[in-house]
C-alpha cells in the first residue's frame, strides 16, 4: 500500500511538473547615427525599434545604451531615452541619462518590446549645424521575456 502511494505521488508531481512553463527571453539591438542638430537650443530624436518581437505576451526585462553625442564645441547637452507605445507618436516616461554615455535601466520593465526607445539630444551652445561623430553610433538593446 505504501509503495503504491509513493508512486503515486511520484506520477501526480510529473504529470503537473511536466505543465509547468518558462519564459523564454531574447532581445533586440539597433545601432543609429544621430540627426543634425540646426540651431541653439535645438534638439534631435533617434528612435529604435524592432518588429520581429512576439506580438502579444511579451514584455521588456532591461533596456541598454551606449550613446556618442555630438562634439560642436556645446555648453551644455541634455539626453534623455523615452519610450513610446506601439502606433503611438508620444514621448512618455523619460530619463535623464546625460551623465551616463552607456548603461542600463529597468523603468521600462512590462513595456511591449515592439514599442519604440526614443534618444533625444538637446543642445545649447557651440557652432551649428551640429553633426554627430561620423562613424560613432549610438546603440539601444532591449531584452524581454515572453
């Protein structure tokens, strides 16, 4: 009797242990030059994206970047990475990464990978037009599991 309840157990823990799911994860990465920038004060926005992500069901884990900027001799350049919805145009939940040329963060947790990561470069002094380093992309990777 006792063997039959081990066994039992042991068939009951592999039939339910066999549903279990895991999350699967990959990411995405994208490398962009940035835009002229024409005027004081002006700005430039590069966006990243990538449709080959799941379409439903996924969300992001870790959004990396790795960004040059521009070298026109500016007093100061402000650069903030923003997210946008999928089929949307706005800005939302915007950093301050000006400090920071590479590095990772995980404010867009939950978000849908098919969404955009926006970098924005505003600048406010120097010589214009203000071109990014030629040959120096920047880089965005988004991680996410599904």
């Amino acid at each position: 009797m006792k063997a039959f309840k081990i066994l039992s157990t042991i068939l009951l823990l592999s039939l339910f242990g066999s549903a279990t799911a895991f999350a699967a994860s990959d990411s995405w990465e994208e490398e962009r030059p940035r835009y002229t920038i024409y005027f004081d004060g002006g700005y430039s926005e590069t966006l990243f994206s990538n449709l080959q992500t799941p379409r439903t069901g996924a969300q992001i884990t870790n959004v990396e970047w790795d960004w040059v900027g521009y070298s026109n001799g500016y007093d100061n350049q402000i650069v903030e990475m923003c997210y946008r919805a999928p089929y949307s145009y706005t800005s939302t939940n915007c950093l301050n990464i000006s400090d920071s040329s590479t590095g990772a963060t995980s404010a867009y947790n939950g978000f849908n990978p098919r969404g955009t990561i926006v970098l924005r470069f505003i600048l406010s002094g120097g010589t214009y037009y203000a071109y990014g380093t030629s040959g120096a992309d920047d880089k965005i990777k988004v991680t996410y599991s599904y």
